[in-house]
C-alpha cells in the first residue's frame, strides 16, 4: 500500500502523535499511557534513503546555494504517487538522524476541521511527548545528539492547554521553546499544505507560522532554526504559496516531488516473481509504469490484470499485452481530468490543448486571442480568457510558471489529453470515398 490510506490505517494517527520514530510504543496524553505502534519500516514499502538524505542535508545542512530553502521549502506532486509514504516513512526519519526535532501534521487527516485546529493539536501532543523521558523521542534525540535532557525528559515552561488562545502562548512561543529546550533545528512537516489556503483560518495559521519563523530564525541567542517543509497534491496552490506576494511564504523554495523510477519497478518485478506471479518485462513494466503517471497502484492494477491475460493464455507477446493494459488503465484514470477540462467551457478547452501542445505563453496575445475567436465563432477578448484560465488554475489543472507564463500541472494528464485530442480529430475526419468496383452498379453505363 503506496497511498495516505497506509498513513491513515496507523492506530496513532488520531492521538494527532506524528513523530515518526522507529519504536514500539509513543505516549499518548488522552490515554495518559504509552500506546503500541507498528514499525515504521516496513519491508513490503520501497525506501528511497538516497533521496531522503539528499534533501535532508540541504535543508539542515545548507551549502552557499541551499540557504534560501531555511525561508520554506514546498514540494508538489501529482496525486497517489507515493509523497506521503516517502515523507512519513524515509525524509522524517532522516531528519531525526540527523538530530532535528520533527513534528508532522496532515491537513487531509480531517478536512472538516479548521487547519489551526490541527496545527496546534500536534504541536500540544509533540510537547506532551517531549515531557515523558521514557519517550521514543527523548531518547532518539539522547543518541543522535549526545544530549542528556535530564530524569524529568523536556519541560516547556508555556501553558499548553492555552496555546492558540488570547492571552495564551503563540505559536513562535513554542517554537522558540522547542528550538531552545531540544538544543538544535525544530522542523515542522505539514502534509497537503494547500489546503491551509481554502480558509482564512488557514490562511491565519501560515502568518502564525511565518512569524514564528521569522521569530526563530533571526534570534542570535537560539541553537537552531525553525524550518518548514509543506507537500502538495495541488500544484497551481503550492507554487502559489511561494510565488504571490501576497502569501505568507512569498519567497520559499517551490520543487517538484522526485516520482519512482527504474528501481522502483525493478523490486516490484521482485516481488511479483517471488509470489510465483508472472513479471511483465521490465522495459514494458517501465514504460507502462510512466504511461499511468508513475502510480504504484496503477502499476499493481495493471500486473493483476496481466496475471489474467497469462492465465487464459494470451501472454505470448507480454510487452505488447501488458502496454495495452496499461493504456487502458491511463485513460480510465485521467477520465476525470478529462471531463474537468470539458466542463470549464469550449475556451477553456482551447487554452488547456494550446498548453499542452508546448505553448506555455501568449495565451493573451491578439493572435491567439484571433485563433480562439475563429474556432468559437464569437469575438473572444482578454476579459473572457481570464475566468476561463482561472477555472483551469483552480481545478489543478494548469500551473502559473510566471507572468503569462503556465504549463501542465500533470505531465499523466497532459499525454492523455493529447491523446485524446487526436483521437478526437480522427473520427471528425470524413471519410475518403473509395472509388467504384469495375462492373458495379456505381460503374455501370
């Protein structure tokens, strides 16, 4: 299981306790106890400590080209390709090895409740914890750091109960707090960070954030730093957040999530061939694992549905079969894409196919603007392609890349579209008439 829905079937998920440590039981303050949880590692997960490491130790061990990701860090990513995993399972444990404190929040683990809400949940639960010195954390922090914190464990010497409140502590009381008390870099992950904007609630929490930063990380007399990692599934929203000034994070540094590869693929073959299944080959499994948008579930669909293929006996040309599959699958799951371009309306429709033909700019220009009022049959002006752009930004769809300036916001998406488009065009195409047979009735004198 490669999705949140792993994350979400962990039995501490709701205590809010996201530190992620390789141990067997965490405190749990609403049971007042310690609670058992399974391991972090688990063997049937594909690890990816190369790329967690890598960007581990730029964020807290930044060279002189790496110093503008301590003002935030975004990673964007399409959808189900395996970003919560990596970050729950191989970057979070990489920061603790390396020593910093870490505390995660997943916006999506209650979306009927207010993000502040949420934020300020883990941070009371990963000060409860920091309390207990029987704690996982504690003594993780004991090893990597060489640090005794002392029989009583990490005391913050703030009203927790009235964190959040007026009048109580804020949030950059308890960063600073953590900072000073955990002797070293607090980071602070937080999970589909977009959907922080949907609310001015949200919106209230990131300023919070940014000033507890800004409180943290300008102090002189403070061993470390506060640093702030956000991941989302909506990239329009996500590069927004570092782009427009009028966002809380104006200025932090927006990345595409790094998608599984070759080696990825290699051990899911593994895997299936150690269960007595039948491996597609790796060059076809490669190439249909990137046609489904590099989603290890797809991956697993169209295996299982390969196994079928095998078993009734139509296997023989396995990379031309399996191809097939994996087409079928791709277009199956980009259908809903597909309709959401079609409901933002024939301009919309034109703007999104010019993008996805390479034309990344001049969606305002008078030419295309000519083009677009040739192919509706009706003058289209400026005012009519913002509400139609703004559609696309808005169902995720299109990215702002700079001043008139967008791409695709899912490369899976943009080559089914095109795919699409040319089907499309095809079957709109008449057919050519096919001269008459010597002697038929057409032909006769």
């Amino acid at each position: 299981m490669h999705d949140r829905a792993r994350a979400r079937a962990l039995p501490h998920r709701a205590t809010r306790l996201d530190f992620l440590l390789p141990k067997e039981k965490i405190w749990c303050p609403a049971k007042n106890t310690q609670i058992p949880v399974p391991p972090v590692s688990d063997p049937n997960l594909f690890h990816r400590p190369g790329y967690a490491q890598d960007l581990a130790r730029q964020l807290l061990e930044p060279g002189p080209l790496d110093e503008g990701l301590r003002s935030g860090v975004f990673l964007s990513g399409i959808r189900r390709i395996g970003k919560t995993t990596f970050i729950r399972q191989d970057f979070i444990p990489a920061l603790l090895e390396r020593g910093a404190l870490t505390l995660y929040v997943d916006l999506w683990t209650d979306r009927t409740r207010p993000p502040m809400t949420l934020m300020l949940e883990a941070v009371r639960a990963a000060a409860s914890e920091l309390q207990h010195p029987a704690s996982g954390l504690l003594q993780k922090l004991r090893r990597v750091k060489g640090v005794d914190f002392g029989a009583a464990g990490i005391s913050l010497s703030l009203q927790l109960d009235a964190l959040g409140t007026p009048g109580g502590a804020s949030l950059a009381d308890v960063f600073v707090e953590l900072v000073k008390k955990g002797q070293g870099h607090v980071v602070l992950v937080i999970d589909e960070v977009q959907q922080a904007m949907a609310t001015q609630d949200g919106q209230d929490m990131l300023f919070a954030l940014k000033a507890a930063r800004d409180r943290v990380n300008t102090a002189t007399d403070l061993p470390g730093r506060l640093l702030i990692v956000g991941t989302g599934s909506h990239k329009s929203l996500v590069t927004d957040m570092a782009t427009r000034r009028s966002q809380a994070f104006a200025g932090a540094h927006t990345a595409s999530f790094e998608p599984l590869g070759k080696d990825y693929v290699e051990w899911f073959l593994r895997r299936v061939e150690a269960a007595g299944l039948v491996a597609p080959p790796l060059e076809a499994a490669m190439e249909g694992f990137r046609s489904v948008g590099s989603r290890p579930e797809e991956l697993a669909k169209a295996v299982r549905q390969f196994q079928d293929e095998v078993a009734a006996g139509r296997g023989a040309d396995a990379g031309t079969v399996f191809a097939t599959i994996c087409a079928t699958l791709a277009t199956a799951a980009a259908e809903l894409d597909i309709q959401s371009i079609e409901e933002a309306g024939e301009l919309a429709v034109l703007a999104f196919s010019r993008i996805a033909a390479g034309q990344h700019r001049g969606l305002f220009a008078a030419e295309t603007l000519a083009t677009f009022s040739a192919a509706l049959g009706r003058e289209v002006s400026p005012n009519d392609m913002t509400p139609a752009i703004e559609k696309l930004v808005s169902a995720n769809l299109i990215v702002r890349k700079g001043h008139g300036s967008f791409e695709i916001a899912d490369p899976f998406v943009r080559h089914v579209w095109l795919q699409h488009l040319q089907m499309r065009q095809t079957l709109s195409q008449p057919e050519t008439p096919q001269p008459a047979k010597p002697g038929s009735a057409a032909g006769a004198s």
